[in-house]
C-alpha cells in the first residue's frame, strides 16, 4: 500500500480547485489560494511527482457515443490462480465496451462496469467476452438505471476538538 503524503491548507485547497475544474491555469490557482504562480506550480509539480496528482482526463457521455446501456458484470473466475487473473484482467481491460474493472473479496472475483449499444451488444459482450472464456464459471449482469458522481477525494477533516477536553484529545 502506498504512503500516505503530507498535505497542508494550501495543497488541500489547491487540490480542492483542481478536482472541481483540471484545466483552471496556474494563474488563476494561484490568484484563488493566494500565492504567488510560480509557488503554484512548483507545488502541483511537487503533488504530482509525490503520486497524489495522477492525471486528468477526459470525460466522455457513453450515451451520445452510441452506448447508452450500462451494466454491473459480476465475474467467478475458476480456478482463481494468479496465472489466469494476469491475462483475464488484462483481456478485459482490452474491450472497447470495459469502463472499470474491480478485484473483490468475496463469492465474486471481479466487477466490471461496461457500456454497450443497447440488450442485444451486452448479450454477445456477456456470451463472446466473458462466458466464452475457459476460466470464467459464471457472470451476473447488473443494469444501471442512472449513476451519480460522488464530491472530491480529500483528505478526511480533523475531528472537531470536544468543548472542555484536553488539547489533542477527540470524541
């Protein structure tokens, strides 16, 4: 498991603007957290070298690519051996229709989120990408009605100190 990074108010705010908006200018960073842009960059430089800045992207709507139906595969591999996960993952990761693809602990070995063109696309992906193959025992699909994003990845607040408590000590 990776270290965790030390972050500070102005990392915090910095990574607070940057995951509303990736494409805010330095200038404009620095203009809100109200340092001077070379100290803006040189600290984004720094939180992307320290892993905590992984890239940006870019957001397509599945829907208007001609993939309107999404879906939940949930995935037994058999026998779970790492000489087959390698090359499933892999394989999955490698199809077009594949969004997100999850390692799990439990009855099910791996959650693959896909986006497809409509019942009969997710048919053959389910029969020609994942049932066809030797190693898979068993998939269940999962339809997605609607999905929602979720608030940025920050680090967990400080707990509020208790009224009357000693410095340091929380609820």
């Amino acid at each position: 498991m990776a270290d965790s990074v030390a972050l500070d108010p102005v990392d915090l705010h910095l990574l607070r603007l940057l995951q509303n908006d990736a494409r805010t200018t330095y200038r404009d960073l620095a203009a809100q957290v109200g340092v001077a842009p070379s100290t803006c960059l040189d600290r984004v430089t720094r939180l992307r070298r320290a892993g905590v800045i992984l890239g940006h992207r870019l957001e397509l709507d599945p829907a208007r690519m001609g993939r309107g139906l999404q879906a939940l595969l949930l995935v037994q591999v058999r026998p779970h051996r790492r000489e087959l996960v390698g090359p499933f993952v892999e394989r999955i990761r490698a199809l077009p229709e594949s969004r997100t693809v999850f390692h799990l602990t439990g009855p099910d070995d791996y959650l693959v989120h896909v986006a497809v063109a409509d019942m009969t696309d997710l048919q053959r992906l389910v029969l020609d990408g994942f049932t066809s193959r030797r190693e898979v025992a068993r998939v269940e699909t999962r339809l997605i009605f609607q999905q929602w994003e979720c608030g940025p990845l920050l680090p967990p607040a400080e707990p509020a100190p208790v009224p009357g408590a000693a410095p340091g000590t929380t609820p």
